[in-house]
C-alpha cells in the first residue's frame, strides 16, 4: 500500500484564487481609475484594517456581515477578531470615530480586499475585491444620487458602457408585513414567495396585501411603470416616504443624466440588511453577476449614510478587454527611461551573450531595442 501523494501546493480553498499576469496589473489599474474618479469628485481615501476585534467590526451596519465574517482569536488579547467580509460597516465606523469632528457631510472612499465565509453560484468568489464611496452625514434625494452619478463615472472612466442602475427599496416590503399583522408562519411563506418572485405564491399567502405586493412585483423594470404601481399602492406613514424619496431620487437622476439606464425593483430586499432607505444594484447586459450595489444606511452612531461599492473583478468581465501593455526587451545596459515614459513595459537583459531576439522572445516581449531602434519580435 502506498502513501497518498502530498496535495499540489497551487491548490486553493474554495472561492479563492491566484490573479496571475497580465489580470493583476489590469485589476490594480482598473482599481486606480475608479478611485481617479472618486477623489475628482471630493471623496478622500481611507484604509480600514484587515482584522479588527469582533466587537467592532460587527457593530451597527457590521451585524448584517457577521454570517459572513471569518473569525479567529488575537493571541495578544485573546479577544475575538473578525476579517472583514465587507467595508462599508469599517468606513462607518471611521467616520463615527476618528473622523467625528469633521465637518459633515463626509465623503470618504476606499479600495481593499474582503474575505468572505461563502459564495454563491452567482458569485461564486469569497475573496472579493472592493472600491466605493461613502457619503456620511446628509439625508437627502441629491445624496442618494450622488452615489449613482459619480458610480456610472466611475464606470464609463474604466471603458464600461453599458450599464444599468437597479433601483430597489429593501424596508419597504419589512414595513408592509409589520403593518399588515401577518403571522409568523404565513409571513415566513410569503417573504419566500417575495424572494422567488413567485406570484402565484404572493397571491395565495399575501392576504390583505396580495394585491399590493402582486402589482408591485409585477411592476419591477422600467421606471416609469414601477413609480407608478407605487403610487397606486396608496402607501402610509414610512413607506410613503420611501415610494417620495425614490421617485425624488429618480428626478434628480433624469435631470443631471437623462441617457443613464435606470430600472426599478420595488420589493426586491435581498443583500446585507443594514440598508435603510433607497438601494442600486448595477448590471450589465447579458452578465448575471452584480458590477456594484449600495445604498442609505445608519452609520455607527445613527448617522444617516448613503454608499456605494464596486466590483473590480465583475467590472472587469463586463468590460472591453484592455490591451496589455507592450514589453520591450533592453539590451544589458540600455536605457529605457524614454520608453518608459511612453507607456512601455521595459525588460532589461541581463546575459550580454545572449541574443536580442531569443531573449526577447524567452521573455515574451513583442519588441526589442536592437542598435537604439525599436524591432518587432515575430513569433514571441
């Protein structure tokens, strides 16, 4: 009987991968123009922490993470620690904390990496990168724009055409159910059916509100249509006011980008469920995967927020696939600074009895500089 031979050390956990070349160089300079466009726009940059003592990390919006929040032990304060699972919650508390003198409202953009417990089929990835915007400190229709504004820049500057915003309010079905007095049972059926966009279900479960939730679920798409089904639901008290905010928010959008695609989801509540008021979710045509999601929240101290986070990797395969940048082999001893300044990649040679062209070739670069001028490398 022989040993089993020992797993190949490029073997990964589930969800978790090596971004080889040219995809990481592509990925940091996708993630440099988003943020290019953020700081254009006013938002300055912070850098949360990695870990943070569970506590923390999982206060205020960071309790909706904690289902999807590695967690592990500091073996100097034996306090638990959680690895974040996403970043909005670490910029709220920032905001809350070191940045509470700042003059309101603060905006306040980030970049890192978020691990996270499990994926999904659609998102099949656990270790996922993040670039975003936070704008903490003001409640108003023009700040929830703000986030789909400065996002579709953000988008177009990383060669991103076509894309839409899906607009969503996630408390407004929570606040149908609690003034409808539903029971626990037939509330846990029909939030079902309402995930499923099931209409059958909704109409067979929803009692006093089948009709309401069964025009407003078929009334998610254009705009036009979904403000419309609002308006007829005859909504009271909070929910009113989030059908007002969101046509409002609509308003602006129309008025400052009337070619941006926008579509409406009214009951849609799925994500983290910490958002408090009107939600996005950006698509591509033909791609299934969400570019970007966000929307109002309550910051650490109840400080009322609206954010948005991109998607690098998903933007990226949506995207027009960026050339790579060209690699110019150098001869030992030449210099590439004016090469450099032009764009190129330059790879110095460092075996002078090696030849220009098999070197470049070896190297995978598609030119040489051969007797100061630049060579085409057939074959490379």
């Amino acid at each position: 009987m022989t040993d089993d031979p020992p797993p190949s050390p490029a073997l990964l956990p589930a969800g978790l991968r090596d971004l080889l070349p040219p995809e990481a160089e592509t990925e940091a300079a996708a993630v440099g123009s988003l943020m290019a466009t953020f700081a254009a726009h006013g938002y300055e940059r912070v850098k949360p922490p990695l870990l943070e003592f569970e506590d923390g990390l999982l206060g205020g919006a960071g309790a909706a993470t904690a289902e999807q929040t590695f967690r592990l032990m500091d073996p100097d304060s034996h306090r638990m620690m959680g690895l974040r699972a996403d970043m909005t919650p670490q910029v709220a508390r920032i905001a809350a904390t070191r940045l509470a003198g700042v003059p309101r409202p603060l905006r306040l953009c980030y970049a890192g990496q978020c691990l996270r417990v499990r994926s999904t089929q659609i998102a099949p990835d656990r270790q996922i990168a993040q670039a975003g915007i936070e704008l903490i400190g003001a409640d108003s229709a023009a700040a929830d724009a703000e986030m789909v504004l400065v996002g579709a820049e953000a988008l177009a500057a990383v060669g991103l055409q076509r894309f839409s915003f899906d607009l969503t309010l996630p408390p407004l079905v929570p606040l149908l159910l609690d003034a409808a007095g539903l029971a626990a049972a037939e509330r846990r059926r029909l939030v079902h059916a309402l995930d499923r966009k099931d209409a059958a279900a909704v109409a067979a479960h929803g009692g006093s509100l089948a009709e309401t939730l069964t025009d407003l679920l078929h009334a998610a798409g254009p705009v036009e249509r979904a403000l419309a089904a609002l308006a007829s639901a005859r909504l009271s008290g909070a929910a009113a006011a989030l059908a007002e905010r969101l046509a409002a928010v609509v308003g602006v959008l129309r008025a400052r980008a009337p070619a941006l695609r926008l579509t409406i989801d009214p009951i849609e509540f799925r994500g983290f469920r910490y958002h408090t008021g009107v939600c996005f979710t950006v698509f591509a045509p033909g791609r299934h995967e969400e570019l970007g999601s966000g929307g109002r929240y309550e910051g650490s101290d109840g400080e009322p927020a609206t954010g948005l986070t991109l998607y690098p990797d998903a933007i990226l395969r949506a995207a027009p696939e960026r050339a790579a940048r060209a690699r110019v082999y150098l001869p030992p001893g030449a210099d590439g600074a004016a090469l450099r300044a032009q764009g190129y990649a330059t790879v110095a040679g460092l075996d002078a009895n090696v030849a220009a062209v098999a070197a470049a070739r070896r190297l995978r670069c598609g030119l040489a500089l051969i007797d100061g001028q630049l060579v085409t490398i057939a074959g490379k």
